[in-house]
C-alpha cells in the first residue's frame, strides 16, 4: 500500500488549502484506489478512507456524490460513515443506490432513514435484496402505494404480523395491492382468509387459483367471515325508520305480497326487504334481521317456506343477504335442493316457535 500515505496527505492537504476545485477528482481518485484492493483492506485502513471520504463527500458537487455512490454502493465492506452520509443525502440520485444495494446499512439506519425522508428514499430501501420485517413495518405504514407495491414485489421482503395487519387495511378497495398481499406465500392464514372476504370477486377467483388445495375450505371459511362481518357493520350502521314507513303502510292497506316482497329484494333494498319479510312472517324485525345477517342459509329459507314464497323470490332475498360476496353456482343449487326438500309444515313449526319465543307485534326497529 505504498500510494497510500502519499494520497491521503494529497487529501489533507487540498482539504486544508479548501481547493474546492480538486475535490472530486481526489474523491474519484480515492474511491479508485479503495475499490481495486477492498478485498486486501484491514478495518483500520478502512476506517481511515472512511474519515478521508466522509469529509470531501460533504464539499463535492451532487452529480460527484451520485458517482461517489455508484461506485461504492456495490461493495461489501465500503467505509460506514460516507455510506451512511451518502444514504441520508436529500438527492435521490445520490441517495437510491446506497439504500437500494449498501450492505453497510443495518436495520435502525434503515429505519431513521425511512422515517424521516422522501418516498423515493423509501421506495429505493423497497427494492434492496432483502428486507426484515423491522424495515418493512416503517414501509408500509409510511410509504406511499408505489412504495407498498415494491415491497410486496420483493422476493426477500418479509413482514410481520402488524405488517400484514396494515397491509390488509389498505389494500381494501384496492384491487392491485391486495392481489400482491394475497400472493405473499406467507401470509398467515386467518388473514388471507380475511382478506378474500373484502376483496373483489375478481381477486378472490385469482387468489384461490393459487391456493387450489384449499378452495373448499377457503369458500366456506370466508363466507363466515364476510356475513360476520357484514352482520357487525350492520347492526351498527342500519337505520330502518324509512323502510318502516313505508312497508308498514303497504302491510295496513293490503298491498305487501310476495310481488312487493320480491321487488324490494331484487332492487336491493336490505331495509325493505327485511321489513317485509317480518311483516309477512309475524316476527320481530330483529328476528328476521338475524336471519338476513347470519352466515348460514338454512333459517332464511325456512323461514320463506313457511310464508309460501316462490323458489325465485327466495333466491333472490338469498342474492340480497350474500351482499359483495355473492353466491356460487353450486351454493345456489344446494339451497334450491334444500328449499324443494324442506316440507311446509316444519317450516311452519318452526316459525311457530320463533313466535312465541320472541313474541309478535307489528316490526320495531331493534
């Protein structure tokens, strides 16, 4: 290492003389010379171009530290400091490769750097080789969507519970982002099936193509959930007071048939329909609201046996209740075969007990 020596005090002294012109052409001089023996390098040696690199990094021209950057973001063992110095720089030209390629960042740098700078800071940090779930937690709370959908794209990203939580609430209504959290292989299981219950039809179809073993379970078990959930936002969100009004008034003057009933349901009208089917079956509107809210089939169709309604205008009340998820072809034919099995007379036993179990009166809001 005899250049060694004599280039640092050619450094020391273009620093102290503050010949401001020279500094690049040392730092691409040095950066040179660390490059060609960084394999031969002891901690001591690199600690000093660390000091050397770290002072001139601060006086030289972006498009010079962007070069600076370049060179060194490659290599295993570059000094620290400029490294660090280099990655916190408020250009993203100079900043992305250091972040996207430095081995020399450990985790809480990553993290102060992603806390505290730019979206194009953190999307370079979304594209390194690997990612540990104390960087991607920072990710996907504070990036933007371009930042999410390049972490989720990392192979060598991987996230933690809390991630996934995160990372659940905002792909809701987002086609794309929950599509790549659906196909991160380990997603945990209660949140990919959460998942599949708010998406999309579309995304639902193209998640479970992916998980083929697991498509009966994954249909019946997000079924449960999205009627679970749906029956909570509802309980907590339905006003009846207009459907009350108004269905209550047909009923009085004679007009509430089955054709009213079915109309509501196929206009999708979940207050009206509800109304009308307590008004038609003499229960409690919160009876029948438990019934269009609960994940099963079975007491809604006993309970449109027992009225005498028409096998279509079941069907649709059952489209009503299904909401987003909808219903498959062979859950349709299962319940047309259970309708047509069910006998009148135990529908009407049935419904008899609900009534004298909850009593009856005119609908009321529960």
């Amino acid at each position: 290492m005899n250049t060694y020596p004599t280039l640092i005090h050619e450094l020391e002294d273009a620093i102290v003389r503050g010949a401001a012109d020279r500094h690049a052409h040392i730092v691409e001089h040095i950066a040179n010379l660390f490059i060609a023996g960084s394999t031969r390098y002891s901690d001591e040696e690199i600690d000093l171009f660390d000091d050397v690199l770290t002072r001139l990094a601060i006086e030289i021209e972006q498009e010079a530290r962007a070069l600076l950057a370049n060179r060194l973001a490659p290599i295993n063992n570059a000094p620290r400091k400029v490294m660090r110095l280099l990655a916190f720089d408020d250009a993203i030209e100079v900043a992305r490769p250091v972040l996207a390629q430095s081995q020399r960042l450990d985790d809480p740098t990553l993290v102060e750097n992603a806390r505290t700078k730019s979206q194009q800071h953190l999307l370079a940090i979304s594209r390194r080789k690997s990612l540990s779930p104390t960087v991607t937690d920072v990710l996907v709370e504070r990036g933007d969507r371009d930042v999410v959908l390049s972490a989720l794209d990392n192979k060598g990203a991987e996230f933690s519970q809390g991630g996934f939580a995160i990372l659940l609430r905002r792909s809701d209504g987002d086609d794309a982002l929950a599509m790549r959290v659906g196909s991160r292989r380990e997603i945990p299981p209660h949140f990919f099936l959460r998942l599949l219950a708010t998406a999309s039809h579309a995304v639902r179809l193209k998640l479970e193509a992916e998980h083929p073993a697991a498509r009966s379970e994954i249909h019946q078990v997000v079924s449960q959930v999205a009627r679970r959930m749906e029956a909570e936002a509802l309980s907590a969100s339905r006003d009846y007071s207009a459907a009350l009004a108004l269905v209550s008034a047909l009923h009085a003057s004679k007009r509430l048939d089955e054709n009213k009933l079915a109309a509501f349901a196929k206009a999708g009208k979940f207050e009206e329909t509800t109304v009308a089917l307590a008004h038609l079956c003499d229960l409690p509107l919160e009876v029948i609201e438990r019934a269009m809210t609960h994940h099963r089939p079975e007491t809604m169709l006993i309970l449109a046996k027992a009225i005498g309604l028409s096998w279509m205008t079941a069907k649709a009340i059952l489209m009503l209740r299904s909401g987003k998820l909808g219903m498959s072809g062979l859950d349709i034919e299962q319940c047309l075969a259970n309708y047509e099995r069910l006998k009148r007379a135990t529908a009407e036993h049935v419904i008899n007990f609900h009534r004298k179990r909850e009593g009856t009166g005119a609908p009321r809001p529960s």
